[in-house]
C-alpha cells in the first residue's frame, strides 16, 4: 500500500519538475525576446566610445573628430496637428481640412567616416544637429 502511495508522489514530483522546465522556458523566450527590442537600433564606435541615435553633433565631434566629407542641404517637411500648434515652435501654420499643418526646413547632413581600407566606412545623418540615422558602407579606400 506504501508503495502506490510513493509512486504517486513520485509522479506528482515529476509533472511538477516538468512544469517548472516549461515554465523557465516560456520566461526565457519571453526575457530575450524583450531584450533583443530594447537594443538601439545602430550605433558607431570611435575608439572605445560609443555614438547611437538622438546624441547632439558636439559629441560625435568630441568622439571621433572632424570627418572625411560633409554632404549638407535642407528639406521642407510638413506636420499636421488635430489642434494648433504650439506657437513657440512654430510661428505659422495653416489650416488643412480638418488639421493644422506646419511647413519646417530641416537641416540635413550626412558625415562620412572613412577608416582606411581595412575598415567600412560610416555614415552619420544628421538632421538639425542631432543624430538620426548612422548606417555603415563599403570598405573605405
């Protein structure tokens, strides 16, 4: 009588470790699934600093120094707004349809880090002098 009772336990035991295995699972997907979306989305090195996406023009100056080509020009964009827009940022504004729309000249430019032939080249686009975009090329020459 002892015996099935034992082995019963010895059951419940084993579905409860499997349980728990499935379960570290699940949280393990779950954990690295989450932190593989939080990573920024590119960044560059410049020796053993780090430039990513929003910094100010300044520090990739400070980091990695004047670069090799600076290509440079403006666009013209529009915004809409549901309701007008804040007047210290923007001093005209027209209405469109239903919606507020903002005309703004934005200042692009693209730095171009070229390391030498044994390294890519990197792309910095700049847009009214923060970081908005840093993409790599071919090797450099």
């Amino acid at each position: 009588m002892w015996e099935r009772h034992l082995a019963a336990i010895k059951r419940r035991k084993g579905l409860m470790n499997s349980h728990k295995v499935e379960l570290f699972t699940i949280i393990s997907i779950v954990l690295i699934t989450l932190i593989a979306w939080a990573t920024p989305a590119q960044a560059m090195r410049c020796g053993s600093r780090l430039i990513s996406e929003g910094d100010p023009r300044e520090k990739v100056l400070n980091e990695c120094g004047q670069p090799s080509d600076v290509e440079s020009w403006e666009e013209e964009r529009y915004d809409y707004f549901d309701r007008p827009p804040p007047a210290r940022y923007y001093n005209e504004f027209e209405r469109y349809g239903n919606a507020y729309r903002v005309r703004a000249f934005i200042r692009v430019e693209v730095w171009t880090y070229n390391y030498g032939p044994s390294r890519f080249v990197d792309y910095v686009r700049l847009e009214n002098g923060i970081v908005r975009k840093i993409y790599s090329g071919g090797y450099g020459y």
